[in-house]
C-alpha cells in the first residue's frame, strides 16, 4: 500500500480528476494548500501598497492506493496536471503502514479497495 501526496495548480484539478477516472482511481481526498518553490514568488500592489507574495495557491492530493495502482495513479496525475512550465508541482509516494475502514473494521489493502 502507498499514499500519493501530489501538489498541483488550482485550474488542473478538473483535468487531473478526469485522468484519474479514466484509469479507475475514484477515491481522492483534495485540500487548498499555499507554498514556493521554483516560482519564488511575485510583486503585488493593492491600495498603494507594494508587497511581495512568496506563497503561491496550490492544489493537495492525497490518493492511498494498492500496489498496482501506483504507476496509474502517478500517470494521471502527471498528464493531467503538466502544463510544461514552472510550477506544475510534485508527487511524492511513499508507504503506507496501516489503512482501516471504520465502517466495516476491515484493514490493510480491502479498506483501501
């Protein structure tokens, strides 16, 4: 079992979902995120006042997966997301200890189903 974590740009999302879909990945949890990276940041002025932005609005994904659902799920989220320019954002993947499904008790990779 393996949780991909992915950041990604606000108007991708719609295009990331599709391509999860399409490769039978339906259960996603999506939460707004701020953060920098290669993009640094920019220069705003509102009311007169010059201040600089660092944070940028992102997208997170978090997919727990099974084993097999892994190189899947890193696809759509890759095609759906990559526009080619700075601030495309990043996938991590990494093992996932425990999964348990409070409804029914069930554990390890049948709570993931």
């Amino acid at each position: 079992m393996k949780i991909v974590v992915a950041y990604i740009q606000p108007q991708r999302l719609q295009a990331v979902k599709k391509e999860l879909f399409l490769r039978q990945v339906y259960k996603i949890s999506v939460s707004n995120a701020v953060g920098c990276g290669q993009q640094k940041g920019y220069t705003e002025t509102y009311r007169g006042t010059i201040s600089e932005v660092n944070l940028r609005p992102k997208i997170r994904l978090e997919i727990a997966v099974n084993d097999n659902f892994v190189a899947p799920t890193v696809e759509a989220i890759i095609t759906g997301a990559r526009t080619g320019k700075i601030g495309d954002g990043k996938i991590f993947v990494t093992n996932l200890e425990e999964c348990i499904r409070i409804r029914t008790g069930e554990t390890g990779s049948e709570a993931i189903g």
